[in-house]
C-alpha cells in the first residue's frame, strides 16, 4: 500500500475565495505536514496536485476534483473524465463518491473504479456516507472505503461526524482498509479512530482549515 497503516495523512484545501487556494500555498501546508511527519496528503482540483507533486515527488497523493455537475448531488471526481486530469497532474490515489447517489451521464461506480484501474493505473478511495455504499464501493473494487461523506448527504444530514458508529460497523464488514475521514478534530479523536479499526486517518480543517477556524473564533466576538 502507498499509505503506511496507522499513519497521518493531512487533507490540504482552501475555500475557493481564500488567499490560501492559491497553489504554492497549499503545497506549503502540504510540506510543512510532511515536514512534521504525514505519511501523506489529500489534494482537490488539478492545478493543487500539480504543484504539491512538484514540491513533493515521492510523497503519496490522494487527488480529488471537487465538481458540480447540474442536477446531481454527487461532487468528488463524479466522473472518469475528471479522474484523468487528478491522474494526469501526479495523484497516486484517485478518491471519489462511493455513495448510492446517481452519476453524470449514467456512469456505474463499477465502471468508473475498473476504469481507472485499468486505464489509468492508480488505486481508488471511495468516499461513502452509509454502511450500503460502503458495502457496494467495496464490491465494485475500491482500494480503500473512507467515513468522509457521513453527515453531508441527504441520508446522514441528521449525524454529525467523526462518524464512529459507521466506522466500527465498516471494520467488522469490510476487508479493504478503511480511512477514517470527516470531522478528526483531536489527536484524541485520532487515535479512537485507530482504535475503532481505521487502517489510516485523514484530518483535515483542523490542521489547515485556518479560514473556517478564524470564522468560528470570530463569531464568539459578535
């Protein structure tokens, strides 16, 4: 596995409208975690994997392609398309929607996993909300299954991550490593996530979420 078990890896994203979606930023916060001892990093859109490849060569890269596509609800590289250019700008691992949520142009998870195994030759994260698409992303081939969409779909919006329940629930069920993703606040809440059976975890706003953290110290000022 390109991912050492029981390590960190940093997710390193911006809002769109922040100084800090600029490339060479987010590959600073991609260094700097490397620097401090991740194992590896999770990147969206191709231009920010580009640039973290360039600064880090050898480093394991989880690349995504956040998009919207009109009238479905699905957004992590929903479509093969979108998996060429991750795969194209230096993603190891391509991550996508696991979930049961229809795709773009009719296009089955199956499909889209077998498809960037064989065509592409990188290795697939899934990322589900549900024991069901956790299950079905498993069957249809990903390499490994993460929590990161358990309270942002219509069937989870009444949870709230980390979600540690479905993740106990995914260890006992599922042989493909599991990566505990979505809401990792703590170290604390790290290590109860390895405890919990995740192979790997992935925090991401509360090491470089510096917009959504400022927000929320600002609000108490109000």
């Amino acid at each position: 596995m390109l991912i050492p078990e029981s390590s960190l890896i940093v997710s390193c994203q911006a809002p769109v409208d922040s100084p800090l979606f600029e490339p060479k930023m987010i590959a600073a916060m991609a260094k700097a975690s490397i620097n401090q001892g991740a194992k590896g990093i999770r990147i969206n859109t191709p231009d920010h994997v580009k640039e973290v490849r360039k600064e880090l060569p050898n480093t394991p890269i989880i690349g995504l392609w956040k998009q919207d596509y009109s009238g479905y609800d699905i957004y992590i590289t929903p479509c093969y398309q979108d998996a060429v250019a991750i795969t194209e700008a230096g993603a190891d691992i391509i991550a996508i929607d696991g979930t049961l949520r229809q795709r773009p142009g009719g296009e089955k998870l199956a499909d889209l996993i077998d498809n960037i195994h064989q065509k592409l030759g990188r290795l697939v994260m899934a990322d589900v909300d549900t024991i069901e698409s956790a299950i079905a992303s498993a069957k249809a081939g990903a390499d490994f299954v993460g929590t990161t969409l358990y309270g942002y779909t219509k069937e989870t919006e009444n949870f709230n991550p980390p979600g540690f329940s479905l993740l106990e629930e995914m260890s006992q069920k599922l042989k493909v490593p599991i990566i505990a993703e979505g809401g990792i606040s703590t170290p604390e809440n790290a290590k109860k996530a390895l405890e919990y059976g995740a192979y790997s975890v992935v925090v991401g706003t509360a090491i470089t979420g510096i917009d959504l953290k400022v927000k929320a110290f600002q609000a108490m000022f109000k």
